[in-house]
C-alpha cells in the first residue's frame, strides 16, 4: 500500500508547504501551517492542466431547472416534537447534523434519546469518550429500552468505516469528533487537520450510503479549535446547545439547516429522566413576580418560525465611578448604549451618571431590533422607579432619528400575547393590524415620544 502523502497549507494566504515551518514563506505569518493530506492528480488532470479542476465524473450531466425532480427527502420523526422542530421536520436521509455545545450540557443525553424513539431504525452508536458500560449506564438511568441499539467503542476513522460498512447501519452517532482521527495525518486527535479530514470521510461515507449521521462537537471560549465552527460548512445542519449547563432548562437553536429554517429554537427541561420537551416555552420566560416590580417588560421576540414571549429587565442605579457601566446580557451592549444616547436625545432623559444593567429573563440570547422599545422603556422604569402595567406587551426597533420602526410578523406577535392574556402592547404605528385583536388595545407609535406619552 502506498504511504499517504502530506502537505502544509497556510490558513492565511493558502500557500502548500512541504514540510511544517513556524513562518509561511510567503506570507510571513506565525503559526498558521496545518496539516492535511495531499491529493494526488488524476492522469485527465494530468494530461492537459487547462482543464484542471474540471475532469468530473463521465455520468454527471448538464440540465435545465425545469427537468430536476422536486419531490422532497421522506423524513422520519424522533417522537419529540422540540427536536424534530429544529431539524425541520424531522430527520432526512443522508442528512449530517453536527451538535455542538459545552462538555455536560445535554448532548449524549439527547442523542440516546432520539436512538430510542428511533427503534425502528437499525442504529450504531461511536463513543470515543466513553466507554460501552458508561454508555449502557446513562440508558439505564434515562429509564430507555434499547435493547437492540448496536455500540462501538473506537476511534480510527478507517477502522470505523471498514466495521460500519459491514454492520449497514440506517443511523449513526460518532461522539465526539474530537477523539476520531485518520491515519493518514500524525497531528494528535482533535487537532483541526484531523477534525476536518475524519469529518470529511465520515460525510462522504454518509452521502454514498443514506446513512444519517450525528456528529457531537465540543466547543472552547474561541468555538475555534474544538471542531464546530472549523466543520459548519461541511455538513448540512449545525445545532448549537445554549444555557447554563447548571440551569434547569436548555436551548437547542439551528445556526445552519439546509433542510430547515435557521435559527429555530427547540427548549427542553433537564429532569432526572433526560431532555423533556417545553411546549409552552414562553410560560418559563415570563415573570414569576407576585407583585408588579419597576424595570420589568415583556416583548415577543421570534425565534424562527415561533414567537416567544420573554421577560427585559432593567436595573438602572447612581453611579459611583468616572465611567458609568453598561452591561447587557443577552442583548448586544452596543446598541443598549445607542439606545440611551437616543434616549436623552428625543426623549430628554439623561441617564450619564446611571449605571444601566440589561437582562433577558432565562438566558435567551436576542439579536433582533425589536427588543429597541422594551429595552428603552425597562430601563426608564427603573430609573423612575415605576413600574409598568402587567398587561402590557412592547416590541419595535428604534432609529437614531427616534422613529419607532415596525418589525417583521408584528400580528403574529400580537396575537400570540393575546393568547397569554396581555390587554395592551405598545408597536410601531406600521405593526398595527388591519383587522382588531379582540380583547387588546393597541397603542401605535410613531416616534419615541409617543410611547413615552402612553406612559
């Protein structure tokens, strides 16, 4: 058998390498070579070097877009509902969906728990991390009956491929990708070169087979070296766990879904028994204050195709120092401090000597424009010490001019608060719906002073 062939590529100009060097020589960068295997040419490539990169195979074909078939992939459901939300609909054949997230939040867990609903499929679970009692263990203490669930302790990708090409499983999970590596590399296990040329084995396989393949990543503070973001773009769907894995509740949310929409968020409770579905998220992100407190807020967000109602709190407090702190979690801290500059500007309230402290109820992390209004309003209850009525539900995006902009599916929003019992929101004028919601008073908005004259 021939001997593999290596290469160095520079990540920062591209250069190929010989032999591993701490400088690119063309470049000039530190530290920036890694491994990977070289490919060797194809004699057609070979032979005439114009047409290089394009020798393909003899039975691809040119066709119109009219001529390609549309009938979508069959999916099949992992009976919980949360889960199936975020991969679309459920789970496509040949689809590679990547799971990452930090080590002990969930994501073994949830994997054997999609492998017992999926009995009906013939599945093998790769565990490189543990070993096969540890993994039997955590099935007995979920309470699962997987009986006839095939496991396989290894992590030589060649040596994986050989024994799964022989067993033919319908649905496989490697855990994790940080402990495969590939012989061809002598880099260590978890080492980017060999992330990305095991993966890319692993996905090739899974492609030719109609296997569906789960992949578990860790993540570091970066989310650089463990694997994920190295490997988004080489598989079809990317799930991202959110939470503190000291917290009860969990969040499951689609960065990238060729199948789905993006952005999806499935919550789920950890109880003693495994990952529980939330059917109502929006009752564990509400308020659970007995009375009405100053600083409090509820918004309806939209997370994907779902809107969600969730609780902006507020603490505005003297500040002590020659520079005021402004902190904000789960919402981008930038934009609190261009809230407040239009704040004092259209609204003439200065807020200079205060400390601002922004909180999103439940760890729910928002990127949206629509918080702009809640935010603004929390924060100048609390600096008035007033609270806000209990049944009143803001959403908008602010301009630097102190217009209120409408945001997108603004009777979605509005119709899912009423749901919940809230009587009155504050939105953009634009937002407002052109039949009325029975039971809720609408108050639109056009400029920052009109909302702050509704209060």
């Amino acid at each position: 058998m021939a001997k593999t062939k290596t290469q160095y590529t520079c990540t920062n100009c591209g250069a190929i390498h010989n032999k591993w060097n701490g400088q690119c020589a063309d470049c000039k960068a530190w530290n920036c070579l890694e491994e990977s295997v070289a490919t060797p040419a194809s004699p057609a490539k070979a032979a005439n070097p114009r047409f290089a990169g394009y020798a393909g195979n003899a039975g691809n074909q040119i066709k119109s877009i009219k001529d390609i078939s549309l009938e979508e992939s069959p999916r099949t459901h992992t009976q919980m509902s949360e889960l199936d939300r975020v991969l679309g609909g459920g789970l496509v054949t040949g689809s590679v969906t990547l799971i990452g997230g930090d080590p002990g939040i969930g994501k073994s867990t949830i994997l054997l728990q999609a492998l017992a609903s999926l009995n009906e499929l013939q599945a093998l679970y790769v565990t490189g991390e543990e070993s096969l009692q540890q993994v039997s263990l955590r099935a007995r203490r979920l309470d699962l009956e997987m009986d006839d669930l095939r496991l396989l302790t290894e992590t030589c990708v060649e040596k994986i491929l050989a024994m799964v090409s022989i067993e033919k499983p319908e649905l496989m999970v490697i855990d994790s990708i940080q402990t495969i590596y590939t012989e061809h590399l002598t880099s260590a296990p978890g080492s980017v070169s060999q992330i990305r040329e095991s993966t890319a084995q692993l996905v090739r396989f899974a492609k030719q087979t109609g296997t569906s393949l789960f992949i578990v990543g860790h993540v570091t503070k970066e989310g650089t070296l463990a694997g994920p973001r190295v490997l988004e773009h080489m598989v079809d769907t990317v799930l991202y766990f959110e939470g503190d894995p000291g917290s009860r509740y969990r969040i499951l949310r689609a960065v990238k879904n060729r199948f789905g929409a993006v952005n999806e968020i499935g919550v789920f409770a950890m109880t003693d028994k495994g990952l529980k579905g939330v059917s109502n998220p929006s009752a564990i992100f509400l308020s659970g204050h007995e009375s009405n407190v100053p600083g409090s807020v509820i918004m309806v967000t939209r997370e994907g195709t779902r809107p969600l109602l969730v609780e902006v709190q507020a603490l505005v407090d003297e500040s002590h120092g020659s520079n005021p702190r402004r902190v904000a979690l789960g919402l981008e801290q930038n934009r609190m401090s261009m809230l407040l500059a239009v704040l004092h500007r259209h609204g003439g309230i200065s807020m200079f000597d205060q400390d601002v402290f922004a909180n999103v109820v439940g760890g729910v992390k928002i990127t949206e424009t629509a918080a702009d209004l809640p935010l603004l309003l929390s924060a100048l209850s609390s600096f008035r010490n007033k609270p806000l009525p209990e049944d009143l539900v803001v959403f908008g995006e602010i301009g630097l001019a102190g217009e209120i902009r409408p945001v997108p599916n603004g009777e979605e929003r509005l119709r899912e608060a009423s749901k919940h019992g809230f009587k009155r929101a504050i939105v953009s004028k634009a937002n407002v719906p052109q039949s009325p919601i029975k039971g809720m008073k609408i108050m639109p908005a056009q400029r920052l002073e009109d909302a702050l004259d509704y209060l």
